[in-house]
C-alpha cells in the first residue's frame, strides 16, 4: 500500500499534472464568463433585433401537462430544443475565445528570425586544386 502511495504522490505532483488542474479550474471559470457574456449580452441583443425572440422558449412538446385545478399531476413532456441551440451557440463562441487566447500566446511566443549567418568562405574548385598540384610538382 505504501509503494502505491508513493507513486500516486509521484504522479499527483509532476508539473504536467498541475498545469491541467490549474487549467481545468481556469477553464471552468472562463466558461462561466463567455456563458455570461452570451446569455446575459449576446442573446438579448438578438432578441432585440429579432423582436423579442428568445431562443431558450423554443421547445417541442410530446405529451401535455395534466392538470386538475392548480396542481400538476403529469408535468409537462417536451424537448427545449431552444436550450439546446442556446448551449451550441455558447460553445461556438467559447471556442472561438480560446482559439483567439492560443493564437494570442503563440504570437507572443514566437522568435524573431535570426540574421542568416554569412556563407562559409567556398573553398578551391577542382581546377584550382589541380593547377596548385601541378606548380607544387614543377617546383620539386
């Protein structure tokens, strides 16, 4: 038990580990923002300019409630597929955010090019050579 321990402390602390805790907690956070921005922001900005349409009301009933007087005895069955476009509608914009975040950190993360380094000298060319050979052997 005490070596599983020991390798479980091993694997919770390593840095890749942590950097996805501390992203998951940030992620969260942030998607708690952008649902924000677009429930809060967004949508009603497009109600507005749609005359009040409200994308969360739009929904599909299969079956009606039952009723009898003022308490419900079978709610109401239906599919809020207004909801459903609501939380695509965020996702879109979620991920378009952290495609603008990484672009952002990547820009940023980027070198400027190196000045090329000057060519090395190019050495004899083989007639070159064969001439140098040819005086070294007319000098002996």
């Amino acid at each position: 038990m005490g070596k599983f321990m020991q390798e479980f402390k091993e694997f919770a602390m390593k840095g890749n580990v942590m950097d996805m805790a501390v992203g998951v907690v940030i992620g969260g956070a942030f998607g708690k923002i952008v649902s924000s921005l677009v429930s809060d922001i967004i949508m009603p900005l497009i109600g507005a300019i749609t005359g009040g349409l409200n994308f969360t009301d739009w929904k599909w009933v299969i079956r009606e409630a039952v009723m009898e007087g003022e308490t419900v005895v079978k709610p109401e069955l239906c599919m809020t597929w207004g909801n459903f476009l609501q939380v695509v509608f965020d996702f879109i914009i979620i991920a378009f955010s952290i495609f603008l975040v990484i672009k952002g950190i990547n820009k940023l993360k980027r070198e400027e090019p190196k000045p090329e380094e000057p060519a090395a000298p190019a050495g004899p060319t083989q007639e070159e050579l064969l001439a140098e050979i040819r005086d070294l052997l007319k000098n002996k």
